[in-house]
C-alpha cells in the first residue's frame, strides 16, 4: 500500500520561506536606506553657480567623465553597504540564503525518510542528514546556487546606481536645483527599496 503524503505547503508559500524572504527584503532596504544621506553628499560636492534670467537655473561645474565617475561612486557606496565584497562571507548568504537552502533541503529530506521507512526500511535506515549535508554534491550545488545569489545583489546594486546617477546626471543636465535633484534622488531611493 503506497503511502499517501498530505502537502504541509501552502499554496502562497511553497518553500515556507516567506518569513525569511521579508527578513532578507527588510534588511536589504534598511542597508540600501542607509546610503541615501551619502548619495546626496554625492551631489553637495558638485559645484554649482545660480543663474537667474527670467527664472532661476543652475550651472554645475562638471564634466561628462566626472558625472560617470560619481556613478562609480555611487555605485560603490551602495555595493559597500550590501557588503558585496566576497559571497562566500556576505551576511545575505549566511543568514538567508544558506538558511533557506538548508530548511528546504532538511524538510525533503525528512519527508523522503518518512516514505523510505515505510517502503523500504534497509534504505531509510542508511539515510544520514548529516551526511547529506556534507557531502561534496550538496556543496558544489549551494555554491552554484550562492554565486548567482551574489551576481544577482551586485545586479542589484549596479541597477540601483545607474537609476540615481540619471537621476543625478539629469538633474544636472537640466539645471535643477540642489534641493530638487536631492528630492528627485529621495524619490528613487523610495522605488529601490
């Protein structure tokens, strides 16, 4: 007689990790939030001239090299608040990812033995968690699974930088003021997150 297993998932949270994905969503904005006042210090050091003829503009003092340069910046200033320096280190992989990737694998696991022990004792009775875990496969597929997390937060952040560096560069560009870029920039970190 097979044994018939009753889904524990639901249909909203397959994985059931829905609480640490807000978690992850939760610590990722209050990181990327934190950049924000050194994202605007960005734009302070630009200098810039008011010119008033008919309505006030301004004229910063900046080259096109320079402009990318403070994308460059940006850029690093939110990469360095995410602590995307190496993934095998990164808090998002410790605390979230390599968590998630173990729960999942521990409740397949678990439910594969369960049928095992009932099907075919000899065989549930070799099956070691521990052993799973450690082994060579388990790790090569985290790490594959690890390094693409890690692309996708430097993807991340390169997206985030280049929204506020054309919010800046346009700003700019335009000759708005320092207080209306600020604003512009603020609305973007408001999206990002």
């Amino acid at each position: 007689m097979a044994t018939k297993i009753t889904p524990t998932r639901t249909e909203k949270d397959p994985t059931g990790q829905a609480g640490n994905r807000l978690r992850a969503k939760a610590e990722i904005s209050r990181r990327v939030r934190s950049t924000r006042d050194a994202v605007i210090d960005v734009l302070n050091r630009i200098p810039v001239e008011s010119v008033t003829v008919n309505k006030a503009s301004y004229q910063y003092q900046i080259d096109p090299q320079r402009l990318t340069t403070l994308t460059d910046e940006i850029e690093y200033i939110i990469c360095k608040a995410l602590e995307l320096d190496d993934y095998a280190t990164s808090w998002f992989m410790n605390e979230y990812i390599g968590k998630a990737w173990q729960d999942g694998t521990t409740k397949a696991f678990t439910r594969l033995k369960t049928i095992a022990e009932s099907a075919a004792p000899d065989i549930a009775a070799v099956m070691d968690l521990d052993g799973l875990l450690a082994s060579t496969a388990y790790t090569r597929r985290f790490e594959v699974i690890a390094a693409r997390a890690f692309e996708d937060m430097r993807g991340f952040a390169g997206q985030a930088s280049s929204d506020l560096g054309f919010v800046l560069g346009q700003g700019v560009a335009l000759g708005q003021s320092p207080r209306t870029i600020a604003a512009d920039i603020r609305k973007t970190f408001d999206k990002i997150e």
